[in-house]
C-alpha cells in the first residue's frame, strides 16, 4: 500500500488540536464531524445518535442491511484532558513520537482504521457487514452510549476495539472490570463536648468502611480498592452529621465481583449506630472481560499478523474500556488494535511513528481475513 507517514499527521493533526474532553460538548461536535466527513467521504454510510450531555455519537456502516453484524470496531472521540489543552500543548513531533492530547487514546486508531478501510479491496469488504461505533463518552465509561454499544453488541458476530496498543507490541485480550461507588453517610449532628462516646458521626462511619475495604482488598483474590475522595464535617466541635465517599474496584472475576458488591450492600444495611443511614450508589459499572471464549478470534489475528510477517503478543489489561462491555454479551473480542502509544492522560502522551504503518496493515490483513474466514457461530452465542 502506498503511505506518505506526513501525510497521515496532517490528517491526524486536526483531531488532536481540539479540545474534546468528555462534556465538551463544543470540542466533541467538532471532532465528530470532522470524522463523519472522512467516513462520508469513503462511501460508508454515517448516522449520528444522541449520547445526552454527553453529545453526538456516530454508527458507521458499509451495508444498508447489516444484521447480523459481521464485525463490531469500537472507537472513541473523547478524551480526558481539561479545555484550553490542545491551545498550550498541539500535536508536536519529537525524535520518533507524536504528541498531544489524545493523540494515542484514540484519535490516531480512528485514522489508522480509516486508512486501512481505504486501502482494502472492495470485494473483501463487501463480504463483511462492518458497523463502527464511536463514543462520545468512554471516559466515563459509556454511560450514555452504551444503550447503543449493547444494542449493536447483541446483533455482532465478534468485536475489534480501537484503544491504544502498549509499546511492547502487546494486543488486549483480557481487561479487569472496574466498579465506581458513591456512598452518603447521614449520622446526628451535636456539640462533641455533650455527646461523648454515644455520637452517632457520620465522619466515623465512613472511615470504618475505608478499613474494612483495605481489608476486603487483603482478602479477596485479585481486587485493588481505591477510595480517591471523601468529604464531610464542618468544625472540629460538631459532630459530622453528612459525609461521602468514593471509590473504585478494580477485579479479574466477575464471580467474585459480585459477592464483594453484596457484601457493600449488607454493610450499608447494617451501620455501626442504629441512628446512622447510609445510601450505597453503584455509579458506574464494567465486568472483567477474559480470554475465555477468545482462542478462536485471537488465533485469526494471530494468522492476519502472520501474513505480515509480524510478531504477536498478548496480555490482559488492568484498565477497563468498551471491550469489557462487549464481552458482557459473550462476544469474541480484541483490543489495544488502535496505535501503538504511551503514557496516556498525561502530558507524554504519545504515539510510536514508525509503528503507524505496520498497525495499519495489521488491520487491512485483519480485515481481508475475516472477509474470507468462516465465522464460528457459536462465538456469537451469549455466555
């Protein structure tokens, strides 16, 4: 295929100097229809659906009729960096990197899926109904999109995800699942100097779960627990009659997931103080994605690589994204296909140049194989 690496950054280069934080409403309608031109532009067929405050997402197909859907891609337009980020820091090259915010996390894997898209013979794709979903929200982990990431998941024979591969050339196909919780503690407010040890605070309560949730973490296999905020009170003689936290659970087994989420609920029904009242408030939810029912789909990745003369390693992922929501249907899937990068969400942020090119024709290979391949049905069978 014929690739010029400054042309790509110049197509790139656009997407990355807006800002588009999740909520940026302004920012996220620009890239989008930035996208959607390019999209339209290939002859692929693009239609916007509503994702709220979140903003406009877009369902991109190359059928009129595609259901069932042959091949699933998962991309996303939003990133986490605060507005006036693309002002003080624009896409810039040093030594054999790209930088900018958002630049690997995933604006440069929509690009290298339009790339390898325009580059794909016709024929190949005409025997692949192909839906793309692009999120407007993934940071916060879909939750406006994802009434129609499972609608399209449901109809999907098998799923490719656009999120960043790591630097040491590692595809995704495992994610731990994560679980965000708000908790509100409601004691009884009094002079401390009046109520001695009968308080009924609401500050005490919730530092009895920050010790009993390190605990759990001890406790159950392969859990971390994060509690990144709290707050409450309001002087040093009154005791806290409100309080609130927040934290996160990050898990390999959705099995034990839930039996930890029961144990939470039967500490929130069973304060310390009968006076005390406690609200548990799961905020945002994604379940482990494994391997389990990927060997087939992976070993079709691994024979498209092949062809390439490309090498092809794995690993699980510790963060969670769409795929974890994909793989709650029972769908095969594999992530980390967008571009190789690093440090993600920070000022590094960046995307390895010279491994633009054999990413983007893994993805063409990928696809010309799935074209040809026979689909397993039972792959698109929920678990």
């Amino acid at each position: 295929m014929k690739f010029d690496i400054s042309e790509y950054l110049d197509e790139l280069r656009p997407l990355v100097n807006i800002d588009c934080g999740t909520y940026n409403i302004t920012g996220i309608e620009r890239v989008t229809q930035l996208v959607q031109q390019k999209f339209e532009n290939i002859g692929w067929q693009v239609r916007r659906y509503g994702c709220g405050k979140a903003g406009p997402g877009l369902v991109i197909s190359n059928q009129v009729n595609n259901d069932p859907i042959d091949l699933l891609i998962l991309g996303h337009v939003d990133t986490s960096y605060s507005e006036g980020t693309a002002f003080r820091r624009p896409m810039s090259i040093a030594g054999e990197f790209a930088y900018g915010p958002g630049v690997a996390d995933s604006k440069a894997g929509l690009v290298n899926l339009l790339y390898a898209l325009r580059c794909t013979d016709p024929s190949d794709l005409a025997e692949l109904s192909i839906a793309i979903l692009i999120c407007p929200d993934k940071h916060v982990s879909s939750r406006y999109s994802h009434t129609m990431l499972n609608k399209l998941a449901k109809r999907a024979k098998r799923c490719m995800v656009l999120d960043t591969g790591t630097m040491g050339g590692c595809l995704i196909n495992g994610r731990r699942g994560m679980a965000r919780y708000q908790v509100d503690f409601t004691g009884q407010s009094a002079h401390a100097a009046k109520v001695g040890k009968r308080k009924c605070s609401a500050i005490s309560e919730m530092g009895q779960w920050v010790v009993k949730l390190e605990q759990l973490a001890q406790q159950w296999p392969n859990i971390d627990v994060n509690v990144g905020y709290v707050a409450g009170g309001e002087k040093t003689n009154q005791v806290a009659e409100h309080c609130q936290m927040k934290f996160e659970l990050r898990f390999t087994s959705n099995h034990y997931y839930q039996q930890l989420d029961q144990q939470l609920r039967q500490w929130s029904q069973s304060p310390s103080v009968e006076q005390m009242h406690i609200v548990l408030d799961r905020k945002a939810y994604k379940p482990a994605f494994n391997n389990a029912s990927n060997q087939s789909f992976c070993e079709e990745l691994e024979q498209a690589a092949e062809s390439l003369g490309q090498a092809t390693k794995w690993r699980s992922g510790d963060k969670s994204s769409n795929a974890n929501l994909v793989a709650a249907h029972g769908l095969a899937c594999v992530d980390g296909l967008g571009a190789v990068g690093q440090n993600l969400n920070s000022p590094e942020e960046c995307i390895a140049i010279e491994r633009v090119l054999p990413r983007i024709q893994l993805l063409r290979a990928f696809i010309k194989h799935l074209a040809n391949a026979e689909v397993p049905e039972q792959e698109a069978e929920t678990a």
